[in-house]
C-alpha cells in the first residue's frame, strides 16, 4: 500500500482552509482528466459519497469515496474528514485535518491507496511510484485549494 502525506502552512483562517479544502469540485482542478462532485448527500456529513471520475478516451475509471468522518474545526478543536475510497480499481482512504497555527492553518493531507489487480509481489516496486506521483498529483491540489 502507498502512502503519503502533504503538509501546508496558510495565512488562512482554519474555518476558510476547511471551507476549501471540502470544496469537493474544485479537487478535480488540477488532476489530469479528472472531475469530482458530490454524488450523495451535500458533501458535507458522514455517509456522503464524492465521486471522482478519470476519463482518457475511452479509458475511464470512477473512484467514489465516502465520508466516514467529519469534523468541522471550531473553538479549541481541529478538523478532520476521512474519507474511504470504495471503487475499483483504487482503494484505500485518505483524510484531511486542519488546525489552527500562529494566526493561521496547518493542513494535512494523508493518503493510503492500492491499485486492484495487481501481484502483492509488485508491491515493492509499484508503491514508491504510487506514493511519488499522489504527492505530486495531490500537493498540487493542495496548493490550488489554499491559493498557494
């Protein structure tokens, strides 16, 4: 299983950097033939499904991801959503935290993904290359998220 994790510091205000950071369309700016929207619920409670689609031609593939948790940052406490990709042929899960700094936000993106499919004996070799390119993918959504 790959995993990263993106850190940001923002000038923002945590309830503005959770504002965009849950902006679930504006995820798909910046990912390569990509487009996300909320596809059950408002995006915005536990249970809520996003659905990020990837088409290429006629190669496409869905990756919908529910929200399992959802924490709105408020008065002495962070926030945090966690949300389970449940499609196929990319599973795992991935959470977003927020919490205030010095005047300002920290974000923290942390992600787990597998590919379905493939040989566990690939593993070794595939997950850097996963881990590379989401940090790559996924800091620059990031960065377009909190206007860096």
């Amino acid at each position: 299983m790959a995993r990263f994790v993106l850190i940001r510091r923002t000038p923002l205000p945590p309830a503005e950097c959770w504002e965009r950071l849950t902006a679930w369309p504006r995820h798909g700016d910046r990912v390569p033939f990509t487009r996300v929207r909320v596809v059950r619920g408002s995006g915005r409670e536990a249970g809520d499904v996003v659905l990020a689609r990837t088409a290429l031609g006629p190669f496409r593939f869905d990756d919908p991801m529910e929200l399992t948790e959802l924490v709105v940052p408020g008065p002495g406490r962070d926030g945090r959503c966690r949300l389970v990709k449940r499609g196929h042929p990319v599973h795992g899960w991935a959470e977003l935290r927020v919490r205030a700094v010095g005047g300002g936000s920290a974000a923290v993106w942390t992600e787990e993904l597998t590919v379905a499919g493939l040989p566990r004996t690939l593993g070794p070799l595939i997950d850097p290359v996963l881990a590379r390119s989401g940090r790559l993918v996924f800091g620059r959504v990031l960065d377009h998220l909190l206007g860096l």
